[in-house]
C-alpha cells in the first residue's frame, strides 16, 4: 500500500513539474504550424485588396481567435493593426525586441524566410509568441500572441492536475489497502501455518476462496500439511511396531537362550558325569544315558520349533490351502492322543457335527489341534476332564478345547500366544513342551485369516480358534 501511495504521489508532483517547465515550450513547438497556416492564408487573401479590406480580415481574425496581426513597412513602422484603436495612418512603432530582432534578420525575411519565435516585451518579463515573414516587397506581418495567457492556462491546468491527483491518490490509497489486505492477510494466514507445520503441528488449514496464486499455494500448503501429517504419523507407528517389534526380539532372543540353557546343561552335565566314570553301575549310566536322550529329543524339537516360526513369520511360507473336513481331522488327532499312555488319568471327550467343510492346510491345522490338545493334556486336573467341541455358525468354523484344572491369572491371558510366555509365567511345563506351541498356533491360524484366543472357565480354561468354511476360491 506504501509504495502505491508513493507512486501515484511521484506520478502527480512529476505531471505538475513537466507541466510547469515544458509545457510553455511545447504549446510553442506545437502552434508553429497552426501560425505558419494563418500567415499563408493572410498572404493569399492580402493580394488584390486595399489595406483598409485588409485592416477588416486582420481585426476579424484577432476576434476569433484573439492574435494579434501587425503590418510593418521598410523603417518598422507599424502600418497596420488588429487592435480596435487603431486608425489607419497612425504612426505606431514596434517594440524594442521586435525591432532590433527583425533589423537582426532583415536579410533573411527580404529573402522569404519564416520566423517563428518567443518574444520579449519592453521593459517586461512577459514575452509574445511572434510569427514574422515577408508580406509584399516592403511590408512584414507579424502575428503574436501572449504568452501570459498560455502561462494561465498552465497554472490552472496545474491547480486540475493537482485535484485531480488528489482525487486519484484518496482512490489509490483505497484500492491499495483492500488490495495489500486481500493479498496480505492470506499470505501471513499461510506463514502462520508453514510455522506450526515447521513444529509438526498439521491442525490448521487455509480456509481462504481465493482462486488466484494465493490462493493455489494455500490449498498446495493443505496438501503438503495432510501429507506430512500422514507420513509422520505413519512413521511414528511404524517406529512404535519397531521398537515393540525389537523388544519382542529382545526377549525372544532371551528366552531362546533361557531355554537353551537347561537341555545343554544337562546333557553336558551327564555327559561328563560318564565320561569321568562317576554312574556307580550300568543301571545308573543308563539312567544318566535317558536322560541325556530326552534333553537331546527336547533340544532337537525346539530346534525344529524355532526353525518352524521363523519360516512361518518370514512371508514365504505358503499354506496349501484346500477345502476338507475338519470333523474328520479332529477325530483322528482325539483317537491319536486317546491311545497314548499319560501319566494323568482324565476324561477326553468329542463334540462336533457330522461333518465339518473348512479351508485350510490340512497338516498344519492337524499341528494346531496337536498343539492345543498337548497343551490341555499338561495342564489338565488329575482325573479331570478334557473336551474338544467344534460347531459352525455363518461362515466360521469355531473349535474349543477346554481342560479341568487351575485358572490362568486375567493378566497372562493377552500373553499367552507370545514365543516362550507360557513356559516362563503362566502355567508350569514340563520337559515335554518347548514354550513355542502356542506362538505357532497363533502363526498358522493368522495364516488362514482366522483368529485365536483363551478365557478362564469357573471350573478351568478354554483355548479356542476359528477359521473360515470352503468356498469356490478355496
């Protein structure tokens, strides 16, 4: 709005100085020609008629356009005048500058050259725009007009100029500040909210209607605000799985070598026990011998289960999906585990439809049932009850496997699917189990877009897992 102001106000006083020093100067360059036409018009009219017709043109012109013509003879005496007072035969003279201008270029009028020039008065500072050529053989005419009149004109036209300007400038300042606040205040809007997005706060948007360049760089500022506020957050989650992700490798790793720890020492112990020869007869040194055995078959299936997991947890294991009935494969794992020898007596019973049409790996939910089942066969009260019960509803096929016995405290149970939990707080093990059947339950399931979970029965608890039916794509 300043430098508006500013300009339109160096535009003014610059047309009032132009026009008070040039304008003088270019009313005389530019009436040259309209007085060189009056004299050639004069010069034709002049021929063939008497002074005194001559005296009526001159003064009838003088009242149209107000020049002032004079016709002077050889000696500068005035002969002819436009001014009303004057009678033919009077004697007046020329000024001192006409005079001594046109004995100065006497020769080149007698030759028939024009002269047009600003001349001074007598004894004034006022000078006469003066047009002098050849009339006849010994009579010049001058035309002159004063240039008081055009000096007039120029102050007033200065006086317009300046009204106007003001004028102008009270409209300029107007415009200027509803254009600089139109333009200003979207701009400050928009660095306000570059600042907050500078200290990742992406809650303020540009809200302004203008569809010009501010406009299109307020909604780019919204875009690049949303983006970054997608990317950041997205990066923060990102970084949160990351660190969950590394801390369950930290502990993973942790139980790993926890678990590591006992079947190596074992084996290492007994097996130095025989190599110092310290089993007092054969039937000890079979002894120590088994169990070397049972470690070295615990440490080899958790191994194997390790192996499993991260196979299973690297994206290139692949499933071999097909549609088959899972009654069938529950009952054939029940019979399975009916005919093991266990050192606790219990109930193992079956509840499922006739049929059960699934979509899944076969193997791989014949290792979850495995899994599952071992897992309520350890932990199952002695003489207590072991029930396996599957139903469908809609589209899911759901599977329950409860065990008699002691509750799991409410703050293991969201643990429980994680690598080695159930081995290190939940619920005792023996050395049959490797602490990962659960993990790998969880894994296969997830695999086929199931889910898996326990809850805490009054009377014991039950580990369950859904899985979609057979359909067309299967």
């Amino acid at each position: 709005m300043l430098a508006m102001v500013v300009l339109l106000t160096l535009l003014i006083g610059s047309m009032i100085l132009v026009n008070s020093i040039f304008l003088e100067d270019y009313y005389i360059f530019k009436t040259k020609a309209t007085f060189v036409k009056e004299y050639e018009e004069l010069l034709e009219e002049y021929r063939g008629i008497s002074d005194r017709k001559f005296l009526d043109i001159l003064r009838r012109r003088n009242s149209d356009n107000g020049y002032k013509y004079l016709v002077v003879n050889e000696k500068y005496d005035i002969v002819l005048s436009s001014a009303p007072e004057f009678k033919e035969g009077n004697r007046l003279h020329l000024s001192k500058f006409q005079k001594e201008f046109m004995k100065k270029n006497e020769k080149e009028l007698t030759d028939g050259k024009v002269f047009y020039q600003a001349l001074k008065r007598d004894d004034s500072k006022q000078y006469d725009i003066t047009l002098v050529a050849q009339l006849r053989k010994d009579h010049f005419l001058l035309i002159a007009q004063p240039l008081q009149q055009v000096s007039e004109n120029v102050a007033i036209a200065n006086d317009f100029i300046l009204m106007i300007g003001i004028g102008i400038l009270i409209i300029g300042v107007i415009i200027a500040n509803y254009m600089s606040r139109r333009i200003v205040r979207p701009i400050l809007e928009i660095t306000e909210i570059t600042s907050k997005i500078a200290n990742l706060d992406f809650s303020e948007r540009y809200h302004g209607t203008l569809k010009d360049e501010v406009g299109i760089l307020g909604k780019s500022i919204n875009r690049i605000s949303e983006k970054l506020h997608s990317t950041i957050s997205d990066l923060k989650h990102t970084n949160t799985d990351l660190q969950k992700e590394l801390q369950l490798q930290k502990r993973f790793l942790a139980s790993v070598s926890h678990e590591f720890k006992t079947p190596v020492g074992l084996i290492r112990g007994y097996t130095e026990s025989l190599h110092l020869g310290m089993a007092k007869d054969k039937e000890e040194a079979q002894e120590f011998t088994s169990i070397i055995l049972q470690e070295t078959d615990h440490l080899n299936r958790l191994i194997s289960d390790i192996i499993f997991l991260m196979h299973i947890d690297s994206g290139i294991f692949q499933m071999n999906m097909k549609g088959f009935d899972l009654a069938i494969s529950i009952q054939g794992v029940v019979n399975k585990f009916s005919q093991m020898p266990s050192e606790k007596s219990f109930e193992l019973s079956v509840e499922t439809p006739s049929k059960l049409q699934v979509c899944g790996d076969e193997g791989r939910l014949i290792q979850v049932l495995e899994n599952l089942i071992s897992n309520g066969i350890r932990h199952v009260s002695p003489g207590g009850i072991l029930q396996l019960t599957a139903n469908q509803k809609n589209n899911l096929v759901k599977v329950e496997i409860y065990n008699s016995g002691k509750q799991i405290p409410k703050e293991h149970l969201p643990h429980l699917f994680n690598a080695f939990y159930s081995a290190q707080d939940s619920r005792s093990r023996n050395n049959s189990g490797t602490g990962l059947g659960l993990s790998i339950v969880n894994s296969i399931i997830q695999k086929h877009r199931g889910e898996c979970g326990v809850f805490n029965r009054a009377d014991g608890v039950v580990f369950w897992f859904t899985l979609p039916t057979s359909n067309d794509k299967c």
